[in-house]
C-alpha cells in the first residue's frame, strides 16, 4: 500500500518498463480456483492467513484505514482446498495485518499490539504478549501499520511503518524490523529506514527479505534481504529513510558513492522494483519450492493485479538480483481478480493467495490501494509443475551477466544485437519518489557479446562496461524465440547489481538445475528433489550437528524423496559433475 507518484514525474525520470511477448494468458504453472466462501464476502480485505496443525485456516482481516473493525475468523478445512463454513471467533482489532502459527496457538499482529489465541475449534481465547511503545507508536497517524508476522528462531518478526506526511522526528524504530521474545519481555530491532513494507517473509537459507514502497527516499520500490545472524550493526542496518534521530547524519542526502556518512552507511536493497508501469504496491515475497521456478520468490502488487517474480543470489557475501513479471493483469495473464497480499503453500503443495485493497469498500486509505476497487479475495492455485519459455535467472559474473531460460533457447539468443541493457541509478533524496539526477537513469550500454551455451538454457552476455550500485534492465529481442519456436513469457530482467561476481562462469547448468528443485513443504514432514540431468549425483540430508538424517545416490533423470524426518533445520547437500550445493531447509 502507498500514496501515489503522478506519472508526469515518472516519465522524467525516463525509468525503464515492463515489456512482455508471450504473456497474455494464465501462466501454465498454475491453475487458479476462485474458494471466496460466501460468508467472507464483505469483510475488510485479507491481512493475513496461516494454517492450523488439524487444517483448518485462520485469517485476520485488515478493517480499514484508522478504523478498529479488523475481525478474526477459522475457515474450515481451507488447507484442503474446499473450505467449509466460516465463523468469526474475534472483532473489534486495529488494522491486523499478519497471522502465525506455533503450535496449536496462533498470533495476530495488530496495529499496535501482538495478540496470541488459545484454543481449539471456533473458540478461541484472546490475550495480549506485547505492545508497541507509544513514544514511538502514534495511533492517530494512518501510516505507523505494523506489518506482517514471521515466527523464526523462537521469535516473532514485523515491520514498521514511517509516518505519512514525513515526521521529521519520527524514531528509529519506525520503518524498522523488529523481533520480539515468544514471551513478549522484549524486543531487538534489526534493520531502520525502511519506508512502508507491506512484505515479510523467509526466502531462500531461511533468511528474512522484505518488500518496500516508493515515496520519500525511496524512489522506486525494492526488495530487502536482512540479515539476523553474525555481526551485526547496532539497531540493524540503516537503509535509507532519514529522519534526524534515526541514522548517524540525520537528513542529510547521500551522493551516489554513499560515503558521506561512514559512521552510518546506507545499505543498498537486494533488488529494485521500477516503479510505476512495473511495480506500485508490493506485497509479502513467498518462496517458491517446487517446479521450474523452485527458488524463486513471487509477491504480489495491491495496485496493478500482477504477480511479480525475483530470483536472488549471494554476491561476496550479499544478496542481489533481478526482478521479472510473473503473471500480469494489465495485459490478460493474471487470472487473480484481486490484489495479493500474501501466498501460502498447503500441505499438498497447492498455494492459497489473499486479497486486499484500500480505497475502496469504504475502506479509506488511498485510491491507489486497490486493483480496479478489489478489497478482498481469496483463490486457491495448483501448479501444473510446467513453465513457459521464460527467463528463469540473471546472475552476475565478471564482465557481465548470465541469463537462464526455463527451456533450450534458439541460436538467435546468442546474437549480442538481440539483447539491448539500460541502466539506472537510484539515488534517494526527500521528495516523494524524487531523485538526484534524471540524466542517469534508462541510459543504454553497450553488449560486447552474447554466448549460448551449448544446452541452449545459458547465454553469456559480455558487457562493454559495468558498474556496481544501480540497476540493470536487461530485454530480449523478440526475435529470440526457445529451440522449439515459442515465444519468451517475458523478455525484460530487470538485475540489481550492488556487487560484481569475480567468477567468470555461475555453476554448472545441471548442478544449479539439480539445486533448485529442492522440494519442501513446511508440513509434509520430508524432503523430495528432483535430479533433471543425466549423471551421477549423491545427496546427503544432514541435521545441524553433521550427522545425517537421510542419503541417496544414482544416475539422473531420478526423483528422490526421503523418509518422515523430525520438524527442524537441515542441510540439503548434494554433488555432481564435479560441483556442489547446499541448502538450509526448514521442516514442519
């Protein structure tokens, strides 16, 4: 959610858009199933959804903006996909905006508290763990939302939203990320200056990434990857938003090197999201676990419809990466009639998407919180485990990029006069999406070269120049067209690039490919990967302390899948070709 740019400002800034070949009907990866029971139709959007152990669904609904009408209800049997007759078991909340489950108990995150339930069937028992500080939570100011809720490490973890119009004084734990003790004795903050962060979730290793709107120093929207282990700046990172008592140099603005505050460096997003005709409002980043897209993260935008898709990477140690259009309304492809607030996997793998809007529905808030006056929603998808021709992947090596389709692409992927690359430097300043300097942004660079692997699933783009700390939109040519003749599903990436790989090549096509395709559901109680190459390969599921839960062997193409493992963290190890991955995975 966020108030709006006027595009006139847009167009000066000459940002570079969405451009799409084959998207104009609903991605093959998935079905999509309007389950909205009647009994919900009215309610105030969807601010949060988790599933109960027995399979029944808990949603909070969001209200309205600076209203306390939000309302809680169990929706039965919703995991299987054919839910029953709801029954609100709770009313009266401010603006919740986030459900956990621990356990047979589950909380909620209002506005201004954290709320835990107790309870079974429709009835249930409200309590109270922790409340935010007033000195730093002001319930007449309409954008200090407290968003999402995440149960990692024994804790809960939500966001913050900054005052809207700016307060100048508004306090470091506004536009932050907070974790608070399961007990609610206290709370640890782990990241400032974030804007209004409709989106918190654990993505690949089980780290936190968190979505963020356009506005005051923020002039596009973009995706945060925060870290929560190691050693770690006091309070978190600082990212940004300035206000005079939430950073070492208070309002002062950056230059584009960031070095005029070393004592308090602004650290850049994992990912920029181009605002306006690409993204508006993104919501909460839901990590995709099986399929040709395992791996991935997909999030919804409340404004446009669409479904947005990134893929990440570790670069020296940081996260970074590239955005893609996954499903779009705007051109007939989306197929959600509403915009998503949040994902979540059921434990047969299908995926449950939530609707919300303001705006709209007499629920205040702003005109552009809402696709086409949508406020509410709920659609159940079923992947088909097939993909279109699509960029699947950009990932960063030494003197450029290298971008993986989702099948063999055609030998026209390898023409460098195929591919064209701009980039844009995102410079925040205090003005609602404003920035430094517009002469920077959309400007064309030059590809030396464009090299097909011999798979045809890899091209190597060879850039004539590259730098660090902006953004690269990266678009083929609709010539470029996959081995069997189809058109690309989109042809634009747009690739934030804050550090540069020192390899020359990214790991071997079918290790990459055999790493991302690790299957596991928070709630099946077990590990399944496929291995979609010929070769050997071994695998190894190792708990935390080394020791092994689980192993296998063999020659691909195979499916393995291991036995009921305890709920925990393990270690997905697995070789071949002469490469390896790991992967830290959660089991429920």
């Amino acid at each position: 959610m966020k108030f709006g740019i006027g595009r006139a400002l847009i167009a000066a800034l000459g940002l570079a858009f969405v451009s799409v070949s084959a998207m104009t009907t609903l991605n093959p990866y998935v079905t999509v199933k309007d389950i909205m029971p009647s009994a919900l139709s009215n309610i105030g959007g969807i601010g949060g959804m988790a599933l109960l152990p027995n399979g029944d669904g808990v949603i909070c609904t969001w209200g309205g903006s600076q209203k306390t009408v939000g309302e809680v209800w169990i929706i039965p049997a919703l995991a299987t996909g054919t839910p029953g007759t709801p029954t609100r078991i709770s009313q009266g909340l401010r603006e919740p905006l986030g459900v956990a489950v621990v356990g047979s108990d589950f909380y909620v995150m209002e506005k201004p508290r954290l709320l835990k339930f107790t309870g079974s069937g429709t009835t249930w028992t409200k309590s109270t763990v922790w409340s935010l500080n007033t000195a730093w939570y002001d319930d007449t100011m309409w954008h200090h939302f407290s968003w999402g809720l995440v149960y990692k490490d024994s804790a809960f973890w939500f966001t913050t939203g900054m005052a809207y119009p700016p307060k100048e004084d508004d306090p470091k734990q506004r536009g932050a990320l907070l974790k608070v003790a399961f007990n609610g004795s206290g709370y640890t903050q782990y990241a400032r200056g974030m804007r209004n962060t409709d989106g918190i979730a654990l993505g690949p290793d089980d780290e936190i990434f968190i979505t963020d709107n356009q506005g005051d120093w923020k002039p596009a929207d973009l995706m945060y990857w925060i870290p929560t282990k190691g050693n770690l700046v006091t309070d978190g990172r600082f990212y940004g938003y300035r206000t005079t008592v939430n950073n070492a140099c208070g309002t002062t603005p950056d230059n584009l090197a960031q070095d005029n505050c070393p004592a308090d460096p602004v650290y850049p997003p994992a990912v920029w999201l181009p605002y306006g005709g690409y993204s508006n409002s993104p919501t909460h980043p839901f990590l995709l676990k099986s399929g040709p897209y395992a791996g991935s993260m997909i999030f919804g935008d409340v404004y446009h419809g669409d479904i947005l898709r990134s893929f990440v990477e570790k670069v020296n140690g940081e996260y970074q990466g590239a955005a893609f259009t996954f499903m779009s309304q705007k051109l007939g492809g989306g197929g959600i009639q509403f915009g998503v607030q949040q994902f979540l996997y059921t434990p047969t793998g299908t995926i449950l998407a939530a609707g919300i809007g303001g705006g709209t529905c007499d629920l205040g808030g702003s005109n552009n919180w809402n696709w086409q006056g949508t406020c509410r929603g709920l659609d159940l998808l079923t992947p088909t485990n097939t993909a279109p021709f699509d960029l699947l992947a950009i990932r960063s090596v030494s003197d450029g990029f290298d971008i993986e389709f989702t099948e063999a692409a055609g030998a026209m992927a390898g023409q460098a006069s195929n591919w064209s690359v701009k980039t844009t430097v995102y410079t925040p300043v205090h003005a609602y999406g404003g920035d430094l300097n517009s002469s920077d942004n959309n400007i064309n660079v030059a590809v030396s070269s464009a090299t097909l692997s011999e798979d045809g699933k890899h091209v190597h783009l060879k850039m004539a120049s590259l730098s660090t700390k902006r953004m690269y939109a990266i678009t083929a040519n609709t010539a470029i067209k996959s081995a069997s003749g189809a058109d690309l599903w989109t042809n634009v990436g747009y690739y934030t690039l804050n550090s540069v790989n020192p390899a020359a090549t990214v790991v071997s096509a079918p290790v990459a490919s055999f790493a991302n395709r690790i299957h596991a559901s928070l709630h099946m109680g077990r590990v399944a990967l496929d291995v979609p190459f010929s070769g050997a390969w071994n695998l190894e599921v190792l708990r935390l302390n080394g020791s092994r839960a689980a192993e296998a062997s063999g020659s691909g193409p195979a499916h393995f899948e291991s036995g009921p493992l305890r709920p925990g963290l393990y270690v997905v190890a697995g070789h071949a070709e002469g490469s390896s991955f790991g992967e830290k995975i959660q089991v429920q």
